[in-house]
C-alpha cells in the first residue's frame, strides 16, 4: 500500500516537523491493503489461490500493460535514493501500475501485479509494520530524513519479475538486495511460481524472511489486513520452508525484542511486529476470520465504537470452517464487509472499515494449478477497481504480449478527465458524467462501484446479483478455455492467450457497460419501482444473454442427429438436429445457425434451421447433413448422414394396387383373350362365385344345427 501519490520520502524530508506530520498525514487507518492465502489442500480444486486487495482512494485508476524485456537496466525509486542494476536482458512480464501523474511523471511506479514470461508472479505490496525496539538497532530507510534510502513497494515487484525464473530465486535476490541497500520500509508481498508460493517480508532496516507457504501450509488460509504482529511457527533452519537474512534472530536480541515459543522456537511476527495495528486493521482481520467460517474465539478480541481494537494472540494462519473453498468464494473475499456476523457489518454499524470498502482501487487473485507447465499454470484474475461491485477478468498473463489499448489505454495516454475533482472524493457526479469517460475497463468498474457504494439502498442488490452470475459465468467458461490451451502447442499458446484474454476483456467491457448505462438512467429517471439491470433474468438470477467469453473457441457439438428412414411416396417426414456449443454456461445455442445440404449435390444450402422437411413426391433414395455453425467465430460441426428412401405404397391386404391394375392392364392389351370381369354381367365368373357362396351358406347352416343339437 503505497502512501500518497508522489514522492513521500521527498515530502517528508521537506517537513520541518517530521515525526509529527507523518502522524497526523498518514495515520494507521490509511494502512489498508488485504493479502489472501488459500493453500492447495483446501480448495476443491487442488489450486492455490493468493492475491491482494489495494486501498487508496476512491476514484484512482490503474494502467494494466506488458513490461518489454530491457538490456541493462537501472532500477530506481521516486520515494529513496535506491537504485540497483541488472547486469543482464529481463524478462517481459504484465503489470498493474499507477499513472505517471502521481510519480513526477514516471512510468514505471508500482507494478503491484503481474507474470513473467517465465512463470513467477508477484501480489505486492502489503505494507505492514515494527517495533520501537526493533526500529532503534536496525531502523528502515524512510526513518532517514535526510538520507532517504533502501528498497521499497515502488520498485520491488519490478526487480522480482524482471529478473526472477523461479519464485524461490525471486526471495534469493530480494534478500540479497536488502542486504547490502536496505528495505525503505515494511512490506510483505507474495512470490509464486507453478511448484512454490512464497510470503516474503521485510521486517526492518536489513531483516527479512521469505516462507514457502505451500510447503509450510498446504492447508491453512491467511487473511492479512496489514499486520505484522501475526505469529506463523516455521522452522528457521529449514531452506525448504524458509529463507531469511543471517542476522534475523541476532537482531530481535540485540533490539530486546527477541519473542520465543514454548518449543524454544523464535516468534519472528511478536519480535518484530507492532502491538498496536490499528482498529481498521484487526475489525479487517475479524471479518476475514469469519468470512472464511473462523472467527475469532469469544474473548479473544475487544470490540469498540469503530470495530475491533485488539486481538490476543493474532494468527497469520487458520483452518477454515466453510469445507472446501471455490474460486468465487476466494475472489469474493475481497468484497467481504463482515455480513456474518452482525457485530462485524460495515454495512449496518457506520464507522466500521471493512476488507470490501469505498478506497480499493484494485484488487488480484493468481490461481496456480500444480502440474502444468509454467507458462499456463497460473491464471492471472484481475480487477481493475474495487471488489464489492467488481469483476475479475481471466489472463494466462505469463503468455500475454499485448492488451487491448482500447479497454487497458497505455500507462503514458491515460485521460484522467473522468476521475473528479479528487481522486479521494467518491464523487457520484463523475460517475454520471458520461462525457468524460475514456472508454476504459477500469472506469466504468470504477463508476459501478461509486453509483451503487453511494446508493445501496437502490442499487446494491440487484448489482451485485448480475455481477456474480456474469463471474462465475468468466469462472465457468476458464475452465472450458483452459481445456483448450492445455491442448493447444507451445508455440501457438501466446497467440490464443492474447484472443482470449482481448475476448474476457471486450466482454466483461461490454456488460459491465450496459449495466453502468442502466444505473445512471435509473438514477435520473423514475425510481418508483426496484432496479433491475435490463440484462437480469429475475427468476434465474442469470444474464439474459450469457457472457460469450469462451464461446468463439469452441465448435459446436451435436447432441441430436438426423436417422434414416424409408417411407413411402406422399408421406410426411422432417429430419432434425440439435447442437449446443459445450462453453460452460447455459444459453449459448442462441449462437448457433444450422444448414442442410443433400449429399449428392452439396455446393449449396437446401435449407436453414434445425429441421428440414423431406420432398417424398418421387420414389427413390436421397441422403442429407445438416451442418451447425458458431457464429461468434465461424466454427462448424457436421451431424451424420441420414439416408431416406421413398418407396410406392404398400397395397392394403385383398386390395389391388394402382400398379397392379395398371400391370394387368397393361398385359391385357397384348393379347385378344382378355379375362372376363366379375362386374360383367355376361361373364361365365359370376354364376360360379354366387354357387359357391351358396355352398357356403348351407355348409354353415348345417354346423349351426349339429351345435343346438347338443
């Protein structure tokens, strides 16, 4: 969590009474970044599920874009005089950065998300704290005021993503780094590749620690609202679970600090930690606790008029009490505001902060899937604004080269017209002012949030509803898309990233717009009935359109096909088809155009539909196909070839068919002994069939009499 825009080391060496500005301009509160773990051994997937909520003001945007690898690079900071320099080419890699108008003008503030082409990803930064104790035996650069220096949030995940192959080497270098320059302030931030996930923390001025947590925690959550004080137990000798400086344990002793645990193993998080985080953060960490179905014991932690104001004995981990977790589940735990628990609400006890508040301008989740390849084992879920009214767009971001510039506009183009007047300012007049806005993702997720957030009695319902079901419709059809690309060569794989990623955009732009354009009328026209987005299925709770996100890359596959049949001359038949497009969600059929075509002469279309009425007026024999097309993309299938034969009549039992007649006619005329008809009167058949029936008539009444007889 960065702490204003600009140079703050800069502002504060300029401040004639250091301490006393930094206290009343910065208070504790300001400090409001989430950090979320969720190991692989709980989610229902296998999948590890790790990101960051960031807090800062209500309307500031972010630049989402590709870093192109660089020669030589120096790497410095707009907040220290840190500068360090890569001897050798960087990889390329995606960013979440603040615009060049809150940093002198620079480009390059604050990569706080992204990947690599090599597979690492970064969550940065949460900015955490230390002890008076600590601070006086090894004090950050910041403290400094007239020599500003060592590593900070502003260019921390760019070292690691420029230079990092592995997550492990990126908590190597780190350290490393802080080592000889320092750390600029307290930070933790999360390194994640496809095997290891790991939290890294600078805990003073050359002391840190880096945890593999799925080697440590494999099933534990972690919900961190910028604490440093939460304990972790972890074996400090073990390079498997942990990395850290040489003198982490020398230091804490020398402070008199120095905190252990019964087993006579160091607590790092009580010997290095503050004792006193704030209210905004512990009533956070509560309502992360509960959220995931743990909350804190009763008598644990006091309650006051604005929340939570302190916690005994704070755990960075915790098992959950919910059973397996889902990716929607973990994606929502950004917007989480305490509605478990009504003594933890934000949304009924007015001055409550909350982990889903008004400040977050951005939040990301990485879901890491164990056993693929390091290209596309981590999906990069992102959303460019706060996460109560949000929506978090899919990138396989380790292959992404290029974004829509349209939707994402270039960190050096950004127009900030739209923001307001403040960027602190929740402003509802920006948002409804449609003239300014730049055609960016980000602010119209952005003006959601401030309509709905400034109107929940109105809006929030409804809103949140349509926004759910269009995320778990992304979730739905990633996994659809994911089957692809897992099938797709890694040599074609970046290619298909930068569709799909350009298609998960352009759709979630598309709908979240309608929705934005639906809000600002209501809120000008009549509000005498409930808002319902135009695209919101009441009864389903589902879009009346689904997102098409996965649907142009999937054929059509046929679920019903046309069978063969004879039938005979002036019968009625219709041959069907029916084919769905396999994309995850319901509703995508609407998408399909069905062709039929007769197989003997197939150059053209026959008819359209999914139905085709078979001509039965000529006997003979016929086959056909129908052929169904996705329309989003062009995609086709082809169903079976159904034979049909048509064939004369069949004659009804003791009935002379047309042909036959036709046939004796037709023998007849050959030949002068024509037979006689029964309807001749002359003719000598008729006495002999009338003898015959009386012979018949006489044979039955004779058996009737035997029978009486008896």
């Amino acid at each position: 969590m960065k702490w204003g825009k600009g140079s703050f080391g800069k502002v504060i060496a300029a401040a004639s009474a250091t301490a006393l500005a930094f206290s009343l301009a910065f208070p504790l509160s300001a400090l409001a970044c989430t950090q979320v773990y969720v190991g692989p051994g709980l989610t229902d997937t296998g999948d590890v599920y790790v990101g960051r909520a960031e807090d800062y003001a209500a309307r500031h945007p972010k630049a989402f874009g590709i870093q192109e690898p660089r020669v030589n690079p120096e790497f410095s900071s707009d907040e220290s005089n840190f500068k360090w320099t890569y001897p050798k080419t960087t990889f390329r890699y995606t960013y979440v950065r603040d615009l060049p108008s809150g940093w002198d003008n620079r480009t390059d503030a604050y990569s706080e998300a992204g990947t690599n082409e090599k597979g690492v990803s970064v969550s940065a930064t949460l900015t955490t704290d230390y002890n008076d104790k600590v601070k006086a035996v090894d004090p950050c650069g910041s403290e400094s005021y007239s020599d500003i220096s060592g590593l900070g949030e502003y260019t921390i995940a760019d070292i690691v993503l420029a230079c990092s192959s592995t997550a492990r080497e990126g908590v190597e270098l780190l350290g490393s780094i802080i080592d000889t320059h320092g750390s600029y302030d307290c930070n933790q931030i999360i390194i994640a590749d496809n095997t290891e996930t790991w939290l890294f923390a600078q805990l003073s001025g050359h002391q840190w620690i880096g945890i593999n947590l799925t080697a440590a925690y494999p099933d534990k959550v972690s919900v961190n609202p910028n604490i440093g004080q939460l304990k972790y137990k972890i074996d400090l000798s073990d390079k498997n679970v942990c990395l850290h400086s040489e003198k982490l344990e020398e230091t804490a002793k020398a402070a008199g600090s120095a905190v252990y645990f019964d087993d006579g193993s160091l607590d790092v998080a009580t010997s290095y930690g503050s004792d006193k985080p704030g209210t905004s953060q512990y009533t956070r960490l509560a309502q992360g606790r509960v959220y995931f179905g743990s909350p804190l014991a009763d008598g644990s932690y006091t309650m006051g008029d604005k929340g939570v104001t302190s916690v005994s004995d704070p755990q960075l981990l915790f098992a959950p009490g919910n059973g397996k977790i889902d990716l929607f589940t973990a994606l929502r735990s950004f917007a989480a505001r305490g509605e478990q628990d009504s003594t933890l609400n934000a949304n009924t006890n007015a001055g409550f902060y909350a982990i889903g508040n008004n400040r977050t301008v951005e939040t990301h989740m990485y879901q890491i899937r164990k056993g693929l390849s390091a290209d596309i084992a981590t999906i990069q879920w992102e959303n460019l604004s706060r996460s109560e009214f949000g929506i978090a767009v899919p990138s396989y971001s380790a292959l992404l080269t290029q974004v829509n510039k349209d939707i994402y506009p270039a960190i050096d183009s950004w127009d900030e017209k739209h923001t307001g007047t403040k960027e602190s300012v929740d402003s509802v007049d920006a948002a409804m002012d449609a003239s300014t806005d730049n055609g960016s993702l980000d602010y119209v997720l952005m003006d959601i949030n401030t309509l709905a957030y400034n109107n929940r009695d109105k809006l929030a319902g409804s809103t949140r509803t349509y926004l759910d079901a269009l995320q778990k419709q992304l979730i739905a059809q990633q996994a659809v898309v994911d089957e692809i690309m897992q099938k797709t060569p890694a040599a074609e794989r970046t290619d298909l990233a930068n569709k799909l990623h350009d298609r998960a955009s352009s759709e979630t732009y598309a709908k979240a717009k309608a929705l934005l354009d639906d809000m600002r009328a209501y809120l000008k026209g009549d509000q005498s009935a409930p808002f319902v987005p135009s695209d919101l299925d009441e009864a389903t709770g589902l879009p009346k359109t689904p997102i098409s996100y996965a649907t142009p890359f999937v054929a059509p596959v046929f679920v019903a096909e046309p069978a063969d049949a004879t039938v005979e001359k002036g019968s009625a038949i219709t041959l069907s088809a029916q084919a769905n497009i396999p994309d995850g969600v319901e509703g995508s059929e609407s998408h399909l155009a069905y062709e039929w075509f007769d197989a003997d002469n197939p150059a053209a279309p026959i008819a359209t539909g999914s139905k085709l009425d078979i001509d039965t007026s000529t006997v003979g024999s016929a086959s056909y196909y129908c052929v169904a097309t996705n329309d989003t993309s062009g995609l086709k299938a082809t169903s079976r070839t159904a034979a049909i034969t048509v064939s004369e009549p069949q004659a009804a039992p003791g009935t002379k068919t047309e042909t036959t007649q036709k046939t004796m006619a037709s023998s007849g005329d050959k030949g002068a002994h024509k037979a006689p008809q029964t309807s001749d009167p002359l003719s000598p058949v008729a006495p002999i069939a009338l003898t015959a029936v009386g012979a018949a008539l006489a044979a039955a009444a004779s058996l009737r009499a035997r029978k009486d007889g008896k």
